[in-house]
C-alpha cells in the first residue's frame, strides 16, 4: 500500500509537464502551501518532493523554490571510441548527432589532486597536478555531464600546450598523444553509482538526492604503460544506460555438452 508522500508524489508528478500545471522551468508551489493543499504535515510533504527528486523531476534550490526539470532522453554507453575531425569521441557522446556544448566557460588550473585520483595515478595524495573542468551536454540540453580530466605531473612541460589546446572532445588527448610523445593511448574504464556533492549538483542543474553515473576513464600511455590522464565524468543517474557485448569465455566454446541432471547449485567463478 502507498504511504501518503507516495500518493502526493504521483499526483503532483502527473501535473508536471510540458502543457500541465507545472511545466519545465517553473517552481511547484510552496511547502507551505503544498501542506495547506493536501492537508498534511510538512514533513509529509518533504517526502513526497525528496521522491519527486529522486524521479529526476525536480530539485530544490535555496530561495529559488522547488523547480521543475526538463526531461531529457536516456542515452546508451557502449565500449567505443571514435574518432571525428574534431578529434576523439567516447561514448555516450558518440552516440548523438551534432557537436556537444559547453555550459560556461572550461577551467584550467593546478589543483591537488583528490585522493582517488592520486592513487589510480600511483602518486602521493595530495599531490598538484593540471586538471581540466568542463560542463557539457547535447544542444538545447540541460547540463549532462561534469568532467574533470587530470594530468600526470610529469606532462606539465605540455602545460603551455594543453592549456592553449582546442576544449573539443579529445582535444587534449591529441596533445598528450603527439605533443607529449604517448601515442597511442588506451582506455581503462571504473564506474560506480552514488550521490553528487553540493558542487556537482549545482553545476549539473539536478538534486544532490538523485543519483549519479561516477565514472573514471584512465588513459594508459603507449610509450610507457602507466596512467598519463584520468578523466573523472559526473552523469546524472536517470540520463544514462550502460550496454555491452558479453563474449563467450573459451570454457563455454560450442557446441557444449547438456548439463542433466539439472544442478541444484551452480558455481560462478
């Protein structure tokens, strides 16, 4: 049986939209007034907007009310990247039509570096390396993607040119490829689920209780083999699918031989 925040939550989910009550861009009303209007308690009606959130419908902002998301379509990661004359495109990007567009300005600066990211490179934490910050999405899109791509310490004679380097996708891998002498790359990919900082919500435009796609992207010199870039990308949850192609192990080669009797267990390993 639904609870009362998940009854108000389908209710107000079903007045939002283009050519109903609350459109994109516009604010539901209060929580006061959204109290008022279902006669419930305020924190009942916290519940049901935390669920709207969670649905990626509507975040919550400081002054600004509870506003009212764009829909956006699911896009697919798939195992693949391409190459234009615009230089390198990974998935999710490459599976849309037209150029991606930056939402402000890129940011190049010499941070230290996160702890995660430190020890993918093998480096002491807290050590200051180049990273580069951008906010992007499909055109006439809503935020999709924060990406962070940070420099191994030792491409900072490159700096002059990575930091002069077109922002287009893949740009600076042209750079750490050819420039810096580490052609040809190849790509490791780490994902996880979990929550956005405060940051991370701001800058992509969606509640801090929706989840995220956390995916580290590292690329592994062809000169030396060892991590030259990680590029840590932010996706909201609900935007994004993962498919792949499984292959068959050399164990399961066919034809096999049927299993009988059935096995009242299996092993996984």
């Amino acid at each position: 049986m639904a609870t009362k925040s998940e009854e108000i939550a389908d209710q107000l989910s079903a007045r939002i939209g283009l050519g109903k009550d609350y459109p994109p861009g516009s604010t539901l009303p209060s929580f006061d007034d959204l109290t008022e209007e279902f006669g419930v308690s305020r924190l009942t009606i916290s519940r049901a907007v935390e669920l709207l959130a969670l649905r990626g419908l509507v975040r919550t902002v400081k002054k600004a009310g509870i506003i009212v998301l764009r829909p956006v379509e699911r896009r697919t990661v798939r195992e693949v990247v391409r190459r234009t004359n615009s230089g390198y495109v990974f998935p999710v990007a490459a599976s849309t039509s037209g150029p991606w567009l930056l939402h402000g300005r890129p940011h190049v600066g010499r941070l230290p570096m996160p702890d995660e990211i430190a020890d993918r490179f093998g480096l002491a934490r807290g050590t200051e390396a180049l990273r580069l910050r951008r906010v992007s999405s499909p055109p006439d899109e809503p935020p999709f993607q924060l990406a962070d791509t940070w420099l191994h310490p030792e491409l900072l004679d490159s700096v002059e040119a990575l930091t002069e380097a077109s922002t287009r996708p893949g740009g600076y891998l042209d750079v750490i490829e050819q420039t810096a002498g580490h052609g040809p790359l190849s790509w490791e990919r780490v994902v996880r689920t979990d929550r956005p900082t405060a940051e991370e919500a701001q800058l992509l435009e969606i509640s801090r209780l929706l989840p995220v796609w956390r995916q580290f992207t590292i690329g592994i010199s062809g000169r030396t083999n060892q991590p030259v870039e990680v590029t840590a990308a932010v996706i909201p949850g609900e935007r994004i699918e993962y498919a792949t192609k499984l292959r068959r192990d050399g164990s399961s080669r066919w034809p096999v031989e049927p299993i009988d009797p059935a096995p009242v267990s299996f092993d996984v390993g």
